[in-house]
C-alpha cells in the first residue's frame, strides 16, 4: 500500500451562493451538491485519482449514508476493507453554506459517527506492508486528540513508514497534548491559522521552531494564496516560502487544504525533496479552489504535473 489515509469521513451537502436573506424567505434555491468529504476521504480520494494505492481508516454508521461513503470508496479505487460501523451513532454530515465571497458556515450531525473516532477503530496491521500513514488531523474527530493519535503513529513509525499529518481545531487541545501525537510525525501540514493557534505565536520562524522542538522533521505551514512556508533541521536544512499557483476565480476553497496534503504526498511518494512536493501540494490546492467540492478536481497525476511545467 502507497498511504493509508487515518480520520474524518462524512457526506457533504454542498450550497453555494447562499447568505443571511435565506432566513428572510421560506424557500431559497440553489444547485446543492451530495458529495463526500472528511479529511482523511478528502486526501484518499485523491491519491486514488493520481494513481497510488490508498487504504482508509475511519468510522460511519450503520446507515444508508454509511453505506454511500463506502460505496463511494469502493467507486474510487480505496481499499475500504478497514472502515468500521458504529451501531450506535449515525454517520456524520455536514452542510456546507457558501457564500459569494467564498465564505464557509458549517452545519453538523450531533454525536455523528467522527466523534467516536479512536485509536482502537484503526486496524494497524495495514501500516505493516505500506509506505507512508497520514493522520488527515489532529482533533479532526473531539475524540482524536494528541494522545489519541500518538498510539497510531507509534504503530506506523514501527512499523517505518512515513508519518504526515495536518490539524484541526487547535482550540480543542493544547500543545502539550497534540506534542503526544507530533514526536512521531515526520511532515506535520498544519494551516497557518492553526499553527499559530497551537503555539500561540504569530512569526513562522518561531511558530515552525515551537513545533520542530516537539520531534517533529519538517513543518509546513500552509498560507493558501500566499503558499507555503517549509522549515526543517534534519531534512535538508530548509527554511523557505514556497510560492502558490495563481488562479483567475476563486470558487470554492473546502478541502484545498486536504488537497494540498495530497499534493505533499505524491511528492514524497515519488522521491521529491520537500520543496518539490510542496509545489506539487501548491499545485493540487489551486485546482481544488477552482471547482465546488472537498475533492474531485485532481482527476489525475498529469493534473498537477501540467500546472509545474
């Protein structure tokens, strides 16, 4: 196995153009959009597009909506064998309001299957015969917390793969518990809001340098337009912003994070230094602004390829 894609699944109901008149009127209409999403389904679905071997862990219920995310799996070419039901719980959803500025609301399933989320959901035995295990975010699920995460990852650096991971919702925990998960993570992809958030700094230098201190070899701030920011004491020494990619409109911007992971990912996968398999991340997160939707703009590999020619 290439990766094996650790956390969130849900379905998401897209809904562009909408704003705060819709509670002014009784019905408003839209083009709304059933799709997928999550963190880790976000990343797996596209590696599977660019041609890797994906696997994903997570959790949904014992539901017609469970029964759609997996199907929707099985449809992607993501070995699905290792995606466990929750009796109790009703697989996560969440609606997704989306303004003319790209703005972004969310609405989700109380107590939904993502909350339950835990170490002993994820079938380790996987990282024994693949390459590389990314956690899709610390905090993602309120139940995968550092200390949580840190039983995974110490499986799959035992294992020797190569550990990635992004984070959400840093308010949720502290660095002292996220630094349980971040001492066996090799590439920690956190979004600069995030970053700052965990660390309680503002300068990058000394944000990455908080960070670093944890265990972790590399950080890599995402910026969105403004790219990304590498630094790395043991991976060659880097300290530098990567630029991004210029885009004419942008549409939509869920799930771009998780794209550019992906993006980093394929990078590594097929021996780049960290700085190429950040503009490869670069890459996958301008074609994921351009369409609506938390994945299904990388329809392959040449995608990104043609974008750094």
């Amino acid at each position: 196995m290439d990766v094996v894609c650790v956390g969130v699944m849900v379905a998401d109901v897209l809904a562009p153009g909408v704003d705060r008149s819709i509670f002014d009127r009784e019905m408003t209409r839209v083009p709304l959009k059933f799709s997928t999403g999550g963190d880790a389904f976000n990343q797996a679905i596209n590696l599977s597009s660019m041609g890797y071997k994906v696997a994903l862990c997570g959790k949904v219920g014992d539901d017609n909506i469970g029964n759609f995310l997996i199907s929707e799996a099985k449809n992607k070419g993501i070995e699905s064998e290792f995606i466990v039901r929750d009796h109790e719980h009703q697989t996560s959803v969440t609606i997704v309001l989306i303004n003319e500025n790209d703005d972004r609301n969310f609405i989700g399933t109380a107590n939904g299957t993502n909350s339950f989320l835990k170490s002993e959901d994820i079938n380790t035995k996987i990282f024994q015969n693949s390459k590389i295990v990314s956690i899709g975010s610390i905090y993602g699920s309120v139940s995968f917390t550092g200390d949580e995460v840190s039983k995974v990852l110490e499986i799959a650096k035992s294992n020797n793969c190569v550990t990635v991971s992004d984070m959400m919702h840093a308010d949720r925990g502290s660095l002292e518990d996220a630094s349980k998960a971040l001492k066996f993570v090799d590439y920690f992809i956190p979004n600069l809001k995030e970053a700052q958030e965990l660390t309680g700094k503002s300068d990058l230098n000394e944000i990455s340098d908080i960070i670093l201190g944890c265990g972790v070899k590399c950080v890599v701030i995402k910026m969105g337009e403004k790219g990304c920011f590498i630094k790395s004491n043991v991976l060659g020494n880097v300290c530098e912003i990567v630029d991004s990619f210029k885009v004419e409109k942008v549409v939509d911007t869920t799930g771009a994070g998780d794209a550019f992971v992906s993006g980093f990912i394929a990078g590594l996968l097929d021996g780049c230094n960290v700085v190429d398999s950040a503009r490869r991340g670069n890459a996958a997160g301008s074609l994921a602004v351009q369409t609506v939707g938390a994945n299904g703009s990388i329809q392959s590999l040449n995608d990104l390829l043609n974008i750094l020619k």
